[in-house]
C-alpha cells in the first residue's frame, strides 16, 4: 500500500508538472454558486475517447478548472467506438504530454487506470468524459467510447459525465461552459451514483442554443450498413482467393421517437440524458419468476 502511495506521488508530481495535466492558478476557485462552505478539493478526471490532443477535451479541461482540480488521463490516439471495452492481456504506457497523460488504452480502461495509479490522495471526485467530436444521443449511446469512459467511472462508484458535440467544425467553448455550470450544480446538489449524464450539444453558438431539455433514450442519430468493395485492394492491401471486402456507411435512421432526446437533438435543442449503469429489465425479472425455471434442468433426452 505504501509504494502504490508513494508512485501516486511521484505520477501526480509529473502529471501536475504540465498547465493542462492538473488544474490550479486562479482559474481553479469554486464558481460562485458553490455551497460557500465547502471548501475542500475538488478533483475531477477528464478523459474522452478522441485522444489526449482533441480540442475538445482541451476546451472542456479548461472550463472545468473553475468547478475543481483537472487530471487529464485519456488514450494516445482515437478509439472510438469503443464502448466500455477494456484492454487487458498488454502492458500499459502512460506518457506525460503538454496536453496531458495519455495511455495505450481503451478509453474506459483508461479511466480505470487512473483512477487505481494516477489518482490524487483522496482520489477522483467525478469523471467527466468529452467534449466528443459527434453527438451521442439515442441507442448510439451503447456503442460510445466517450460514454463508455463514463461509464466505467460509475462502475468504480464515481459520479460521471459524458458530453458529445455535433461534429461539425466549430469551437467547443460554449458546450464546455455549459458543461462545467451543469458538474458546478451536480456538486452542489451531490450527484447519484450509477448514474452517467449524458449531455448532447448541437453545432449552436450561444446565441443559436434554443434550449436545454432532459429527455430519455431514444431512436438513432444515425445507422451504420455495409457496403461491398468491388476491384482490387487499394495500396498496402493484398487480395486473398474467396474474399469478400466491405466498407461502413451512414444511412438516414428511422424517425426518431416522440419524447426522446434524439428528437430533442435534431430540433436544435442541448440535451441531458441520465443514463443507469445497471441495465436490468426488473419488469422481465418479475415476468420470468413466473416461469417453471427449475423445468429447465431436467434432462428431456435431447440433450445427449
């Protein structure tokens, strides 16, 4: 226990050695609608799944340095679509960089990662994952490794925080203001744990925003089909005799439900939607008690 302590020591001395690794100075005071008396630190891990370079983990590190203490701890690279994967089997590297720390990893495996070896003392208070570059409203939401990262803050009992942006060009300071009022009033109000609030900006400026609304999962942002590659590979591939190549392609989704935050999203307006780690049907539990479950042990002679 004592070397763990020590090496969260030495990590925290070289993390906190870069102005975007940890926060600090004076853009780290409490906003002024924190409970005044609470003057302890406040320590929030930032990670995404774009990579420690994506202007909008940047953008939202910044921005939340007037909520708490940053720590920035995402993978090297893009992964995303990663979901909640996790990489095991394989030696991690974390690397200290001018952006941050950034690990060979998953994006959830990341925050895992740091949380166990890079976390300050008294470790993390909340994760807060993003600014992704493209909105993760809907069921696309499962396949999200800017979700995902949240969601394995909320499996190691953290409150956490997902947010994605509409992908096109455009700034990510006005999501990220929004981002850290939204953790200022979580911290205030003292958040649920199991919970991962999922916030959805549109391609909007201040002015353009139309609204914030809290709305349930539903529908697609978009679908994702296959096409056949026909010809010959291109550079660097080789063809194998009975191949078949396949490319992904984006089709127009169905439309989206009534109520849901993909409807909300697509009418312009920023959307949070709360998200439950633990994602137990308990209508079909009470359904299936009703079953002969112990019917199915019974060996009926067709099972050899």
């Amino acid at each position: 226990m004592k070397a763990r302590k020590a090496t969260r020591r030495a990590l925290a001395a070289v993390t906190c050695g870069g102005a975007l690794a940890c926060g600090g100075g004076a853009g780290s005071e409490a906003p002024a609608n924190a409970a005044p008396d609470d003057t302890s630190p406040y320590h929030i891990l930032v990670t995404n799944d774009d990579g420690i370079d994506s202007p909008g983990i940047q953008a939202l590190a910044a921005a939340l340095r007037a909520v708490g203490e940053v720590t920035l701890v995402a993978p090297c690279g893009q992964r995303s679509g990663a979901s909640m994967s996790i990489s095991i089997d394989q030696e991690f590297r974390v690397r200290a960089t001018p952006a941050g720390n950034c690990v060979n990893a998953t994006p959830a495996s990341a925050v895992r990662l740091a949380v166990s070896e890079l976390a300050p003392e008294s470790g993390f208070d909340l994760v807060v994952s993003g600014i992704n570059i493209g909105a993760n409203v809907g069921e696309i939401s499962h396949m999200s490794g800017t979700v995902g990262a949240a969601m394995m803050g909320a499996y190691l009992r953290m409150p956490a925080v997902a947010a994605s942006r509409d992908g096109s060009p455009g700034g990510f300071e006005h999501a990220a203001g929004i981002v850290a009022r939204f953790v200022a009033e979580l911290r205030r109000r003292g958040p649920e744990i199991g919970i991962v609030y999922s916030l959805n900006f549109p391609a909007a400026t201040a002015a353009e925003t139309r609204g914030i609304a809290a709305r349930p999962m539903g529908g697609s942002y978009f679908d994702i089909d296959y096409e056949e590659v026909a010809g010959e590979p291109g550079e660097g591939g080789d063809a194998v005799e009975g191949e078949r190549r396949f490319n992904s392609v984006f089709v127009p989704p169905d439309p989206s439900p009534a109520g849901s935050d993909t409807e909300a999203y697509n009418d312009g307006l920023v959307t949070i939607t709360p998200l439950r780690f633990d994602w137990t049907d308990r209508a079909t539990v009470e359904a299936l008690e009703g079953w002969d479950l112990d019917a199915l042990l019974e060996d009926g002679g067709d099972g050899g």
